[in-house]
C-alpha cells in the first residue's frame, strides 16, 4: 500500500512537466536562411515584416503579417515560411489546435521540415498521443545528419519518454540511458535532471527501488547546482517521498521543507513577473494614448487649414457665415484644450500614482526575499526563535503589499466606474463586527488595546463592499500610528435625523493642522507624506475619500500631535427601517 501512495507521488508530476527541457533549439540555421529569402524578396514587405517580429517573438504581430503575405499568393516559394511563423506563434500563444492545423499546412518539402516534425512530436507528446509522437521523432532519429540545429539527446531522450508512457520498458531504458549519456557529454545540468528523474520513474513503476532511488539522489544533488526553482522543487519533493517510503521521517520532513521554500520562491518569482507584465501593459497603453493625442492635435491642424482655404475663397460671399464657423471653430478648439488638459492632469495622476506603487511593490518585494533568504538561513540552523520572528515579519510585508494592490484594483474600478456599486440598508454594527474579525490578531500581536461599542440600533444606506474598504482602511491607518500599548477605539457618536457618525479612534502619533487640512481637500491628485515608512502611497485614504462622497457622506477629522487622531466617517440613515 504504501508503494502505491509513492508511486502516484512521483508518477503524476511526470507527464508534462520535463517537456521544456526537451527542446532546446538554436535557430541560426533557420535565422541565416531567413535573411537569405529577405534579400531575394525585400519587396514582400510583409515577409520582410513578418519574419523580423518572428525573430523578435512578437507572436501577435507575425501572425497578422505572416497572414498578409499567405493572402498575397505572390511568392510561393515563402508559404511554408509563413505556415511555419504562425504554427510557432500559436505554438508559444498556447493554441495547440491552429499550431498543429499550421504545421500540417507546410510541405513535406521544406527545408526545416524536420523542426516541423519535432514539434508535432512535442505536441503529440504533451497531449498523452505516444504513438504519434513516436512517429515524428522516429523520422527525426532516421536522418543521416547529425540533427542539424538541435542537439541529438534531445530526441533519443524523447523517444525513451514515448516507449515508458507505453510502457515498453526495455527499449524506453535503452533511450533513455542513451539521452542521459549524451547530455553527461554535452554537459547540460537541466536536461540531465530530467533524464535521472524520468530513469527513476522508470524503474519505480517496476518495482525496482533500488535502481530507482539512486536516480533521484543524483537529480536532488545535481539540482543544487541551477538556478531552476521548479527543478528544485521536484528533486526535493522526490526525495520527501523517498525517505517517507523508507520511514525516515525525520530527513523526509526537512526535504519536504525544502520543497515548500522552492515552491514559495516559485511562487514569489512569478508574482514579480505578473508585476512586471502589467507593468509593461501600462507603459504600452500610455504610448497609445500619446500617439492619439498627437494625432488628435494633427486632426485639428489639417481642419484649421482647411478652414482657413474655404474662408478665403468664399470670403466675399460668405462673410456671415464665416465669421459664425470661425467662431465654432475657437470653441471646439477651446474644448479640445480643456480635455487636454485634463487628460494631462490625469495622465499625471496615474504617472505618480504607479512610480509611488511601483516603489513600494518593490520595497516589500525586496524585503520579502532578503526575509526569505534569512529565513533558510535559519532553517538550516534551526534557530526556531529567530524563525518566529522572521515569519512574522514575512506575514506583515505580504499583508501590506496584498493591501496596496487592493486599494490599487479598488481605486482603478471606480476611476473606470467598473466597480459594482448597490446602496441598501446595512446594520452598522455588524458591518464593523465583520471588518474588526481579521484585524484583531494583528492588533494584538502589535501589544494594541481594542474597544468597539457601536450602536445596535443605527442602520446607513450604503453600499457593503465599500463600507468594508473604508472601515478596512482606516483601522489599516489606525494600526499603522500606533505605539505599542495604545488604544485603538470605534464607536458611533450620537446621530443626527439624516446621518450616522462612526468614529475610528485611536492614541498615536496624530497631525498637525496642516497636514489634516491636507487631507481634507478635494483633490485627484496623491501626495506622499513626511513619513515615508509609515504612511505609504496615501492611496488608501484617497480611496475612502472617493468612495464617502459616492455613498453620499463625508468625511470629517480630529486630531492633535502625539495625542492621537478621530476619523469620523458620516454617511446616510437608512430612514425607512423597521
């Protein structure tokens, strides 16, 4: 029983998770032919331009051009060229489908007919159809040359992955100790990994532990010698199962730490690339709207021109009616300076708004990994205490960066008024109840004090989702000024017949009446505080200011330096309650 539980472990993150150390091609054999046909046919422009964003893995972009060459039907001779930037370009864009309907369109005669094949082998070979696979790789092993512009362990080792998924053994072993021995030659680490893994795996569905489990000793060590955290996190993993079949628990419980650091490290790597893609996005979007203003300006130069022909000639004859569109035309351009002007304001906006989260995103991405590096440190020299503290300090960064980016994904849908937004009657009470909940470990691991009496009786008509940002943020804000052994309170004030008055209390550090006058204003424009290290991006508040006026409140503050601060948010009685 136990073996079956082991070999589930490791079988099910064998299929698909090796396939990118499958291929490693080098394309200056097909980038020099490319550059030859671009000499011959520099007058198929989009040839010309579908290639260089080929080369560029500008996979949209070829597709469009690639697309406008085939319609062309002018130069027969670049077709396959064509159907072949395309099927890569669906190929790296995930759609499988029209990457093999593109391969397929592509003769049989085409120079690089055998990348062709190894990439529908590599497809065959991602969607569990072996035997396909086998085929195309069968027909690449049987070319005289030496596999041209990519390395010969790559398709022996592929082979050997086809004959194990069908689970002909012998020869699977064959190919793959072949692959391995080739790639020891060719001295490449993650493909070698690869080969023990799926030697291991080989001999473990047979039962064969002994020969199995030195295989996955080699990838574990070998593994420490790259850079490749999802290898790590694999080799790990294998062995955790390793020693847990053996009933060493002990050794299988610090592998298994280890797996959990690479999968964190993993995890972490991909969010600074999500970062980084939007990121891009963004300046992208702000380069597109740049060439709509410029061309917005040049629309109205080309109509100022016009304008000013047409009055000339027809002066004498239609003096009245030039002077009245002349006059239109000062008030459209009037116009068109105003939204230009507020586009730039906005465009500001949104410029220092995401240099300030950009800042702060990478400061406490930064802090996470020097945390994280100490962590290991720690880990490995079992210093528990300093591991408490580590983790905490870990779980304060992650919950002020996740803040950040929801009052960042708050502020962006009401900027584009995409946020959903329903007014109803709410019982304050339990609105704050809810919101109080997962603030009040943090208060108390701070050495905070918490009050809360708020009326049982007041119910407001507002939207829940944003009186949940807005209580959040606060209590954020709150917690954030705090010292150590402070109050923290929040209670309703008597009510008027209109409003409900909910107060946010608490005995930090306060503000001047500069600074809350500051705050008070009616601006869409962030500013950074003195602080730097307390006070953030000041998005928050921005946020919670927009989002009182839009349920009809306001927003009113009481504050004294080193005293502390009231935040008092007003919003509507819900008068028709029961």
């Amino acid at each position: 029983m136990i073996k079956n539980v082991f070999f589930i472990t490791l079988f099910s993150m064998f299929s698909p998770l090796f396939l990118f150390s499958q291929q490693k091609i080098n394309d200056n054999l097909l980038e020099s032919e490319v550059k030859t046909k671009v000499q011959k046919y520099n007058e198929q422009i989009n040839f010309v331009k579908a290639q260089r964003f080929f080369f560029d893995k500008e996979w949209d972009s070829t597709l469009v051009y690639s697309m406008k060459q085939l319609s062309s039907k002018n130069a027969p001779e670049l077709r396959n060229y064509c159907h072949y930037f395309r099927a890569i370009s669906f190929f790296e864009k995930k759609i499988i489908k029209e990457a093999k309907k593109e391969f397929n369109l592509i003769s049989s005669e085409f120079k690089f007919y055998y990348k062709v094949n190894f990439s529908l082998g590599e497809i065959a070979l991602e969607q569990n159809e072996f035997k396909i696979a086998l085929s195309h790789f069968n027909t690449i092993e049987k070319l005289n040359k030496d596999f041209y512009d990519f390395k010969k362990s790559t398709v022996i080792h592929n082979i050997g992955l086809c004959y194990l998924h069908l689970e002909k053994f012998d020869r699977a072993e064959n190919y793959l100790f072949k692959g391995a021995e080739l790639q020891e030659k060719e001295k490449d680490t993650l493909l070698l990994i690869g080969s023990y893994i799926d030697l291991a795996n080989l001999y473990y569905i047979q039962y064969k532990d002994n020969q199995a489990i030195p295989y996955f000793e080699k990838a574990y060590h070998l593994s420490k010698r790259i850079k490749s955290l999802d290898l790590k996190r694999v080799a790990a993993k294998n062995m955790a199962a390793v020693e847990e079949n053996r009933k060493n628990f002990n050794l299988a419980l610090e592998y298994r730490k280890e797996y959990e650091t690479w999968k964190d490290s993993l995890y972490d790597q991909n969010k600074v690339w999500a970062i980084a893609q939007v990121e891009k996005k963004f300046a992208v979007k702000q380069k597109q709207k740049e060439v709509d203003v410029l061309a917005a300006e040049n629309k109205v130069k080309i109509a100022e021109r016009n304008g000013f022909l047409i009055s000339s000639v027809l002066l004498l004859i239609l003096f009245g009616t030039g002077v009245y569109f002349y006059r239109q035309k000062i008030r459209n351009n009037r116009i068109i300076l105003a939204q230009k002007n507020e586009l730039d304001e906005l465009n500001a906006t949104k410029d220092k708004l995401f240099s300030i989260v950009s800042h702060d995103l990478r400061s406490s991405v930064n802090a996470l990994k020097t945390s994280n590096g100490k962590l290991m440190e720690n880990l490995e020299n079992k210093n528990f205490t300093e591991l408490d503290v580590l983790l905490h300090n870990n779980s304060t960064i992650a919950n002020g960066a996740y803040n950040l980016l929801d009052n960042l994904l708050n502020w962006a849908l009401l900027q584009t008024q995409q946020a959903y937004f329903y007014q109803e009657s709410l019982h304050l009470s339990t609105i704050v109840q809810h919101v109080e909940y997962n603030y009040k470990p943090l208060m108390l691991n701070a050495n905070i004090n918490f009050k809360s009496d708020v009326s049982k009786s007041d119910y407001v008509f507002a939207d829940m989702d944003s009186l949940k940002i807005i209580i959040r943020n606060m209590l954020d804000n709150a917690i954030k000024f705090s010292k150590e052994n402070g109050t923290i309170s929040i209670y309703t004030r008597p009510s008027s017949e209109e409003f409900c008055y909910l107060v946010i209390e608490d005995t930090g550090l306060g503000m001047n009446e500069t600074t809350r006058q500051e705050l008070l204003k009616e601006t869409v424009l962030l500013s950074k505080k003195k602080n730097d290290d307390i006070i953030g991006t000041g998005l928050g508040m921005q946020l919670c200011k927009s989002l009182i006026r839009k349920n009809g409140g306001k927003l009113e503050i009481e504050s004294e330096e080193n005293v502390g601060t009231k935040m008092i948010i007003i919003l509507p009685k819900f008068k028709n309650h029961g």
